[in-house]
C-alpha cells in the first residue's frame, strides 16, 4: 500500500539553528499538510498546502516555518530559527482529495536543545 | 473557534465488553475522521464520516455520526487485547475553505485480559 515517508526520523538541533523536515506524499495525492503532536499532547495542524501555495495555517505557523514542495514529489518543512518549545513529533500528511482519507507519515521526532 | 471533546480519556476494559468513546465538537463540520495511534507511532485512518447518520463498521469498531448533535461516537464490540491504542477524532470545520483537522486530545484505550 502507498504510504507518506518522512526523513529523518529523528532530528535533533541547537536552539536557534534551522532545521528542515522532508516528506515525500502518496504519488498522487494533491493536498499535504504538516501537524505537530507535542509528547503525550493532542495533535495540533500546522500549514496545509494544495496547488503550489499555502491554502490554510493555523496561529502556531507564525514566521519562523515555512513549507515547500522544490519538486514534483518533496515537501518540506523548514524552521527558520528553532525554539526549545518547537521540540515535537512532526507527521506529514497526504490525501488525494474530496472528501477522502488523509494518510500520515511516520513522523520525524524534533529534539531542541 | 472550534473545540472538539472526547470522552471518557482514559478507559480500561476487560476483553469481551463492549464500550463507546464519544466525540463532540461545537461547530458545524464538513468532515469527521476516526484515528488509531499506537505509542511512538503514527496515525492510523479508521474512519471518514461525511454525513448526518453516517455509519461505518470495520471488524469491532463502528463509527457513527448526528451532525444536528455534533456528536460521533466509535463502539467497540467484543473488545480484544489488540484493540488497546489511543483514539483521536478530529473534525474539518465547515465552510470558510477550512482544511486543518481540529483533535480532540484523545481517549487513551487499555484492553486487558
């Protein structure tokens, strides 16, 4: 079954460093997303992304983020500046579109020190 | 702002019963999804409920939806030891071009012999 990759897996910076999280979504899937789930914390979205551009962010995707899909199958996340709060689990997902199911990759692990 | 509410968050069952996790969410919604996760994992698709009266059933677990009530509820039947993960529903606002999932914080669901 296709399923939505993320590298790394486990990612771990300085505060004030930048990092960048990759996803590669479902082939043919048209809508990706970045959620966050700080540990043992709901999961929280972030930024979703259709037709090259941000369609929708939430209060939490402030200037210090920003997403990119450079290719015809990459989409990243970018942190400009890390915090010691933006350590989380961070799941991109994918779903081709309508009203069908949105798939989740499995996760990269951020650590801020 | 919309808030989406799970209850019970925590429940511990013996195999064999039978139990429902309800979900409530306080504005009118396009879309509501079920999701399993297993701890460190990623988020697995139960469920994709579009309508009012909606129903859907997968092995024991059924899900249902009264959008009049902004209420779903997840009914496990015959609960099995496998079944013990955490359940988050989360709801797509309706309208406005919304296409972040809201969470609820989850039930935390132990299955015990």
């Amino acid at each position: 079954e296709p399923e939505v990759t993320q590298t790394p897996s486990h990612q771990v910076t300085q505060m004030g460093q930048e990092v960048i999280l990759r996803c590669v979504p479902i082939s043919n899937h048209l809508y990706f997303y970045w959620y966050r789930q700080i540990l043992g914390q709901k999961v929280e979205f972030l930024v979703s992304f259709y037709n090259n551009e941000i369609s929708e962010k939430s209060e939490i995707f402030d200037d210090q983020f920003s997403v990119e899909r450079p290719d015809g199958s990459n989409f990243t996340l970018k942190i400009r500046s890390t915090k010691l709060e933006d350590s989380a689990m961070y799941f991109c997902a994918s779903r081709r579109g309508g009203n069908e199911k949105l798939f989740f990759g499995s996760g990269t692990q951020l650590s801020v020190l | 702002e919309l808030k989406v509410e799970q209850n019970p968050l925590f429940l511990s069952m013996q195999e064999g019963k039978n139990y429902t996790i309800y979900c409530n969410y306080s504005t009118t919604s396009d879309r509501l999804y079920w999701y399993r996760q297993d701890p460190g994992k990623s988020l697995e698709s139960l469920f994709v409920l579009l309508s009012n009266g909606a129903v859907k059933q997968e092995g024991r677990l059924m899900a249902s939806l009264d959008t009049k009530a902004r209420l779903s509820t997840l009914h496990i039947t015959a609960a099995v030891h496998d079944l013990s993960a955490t359940y988050f529903c989360a709801v797509v606002e309706s309208g406005g071009g919304a296409d972040g999932l809201t969470f609820g914080k989850g039930t935390h669901l132990i299955i015990q012999p």
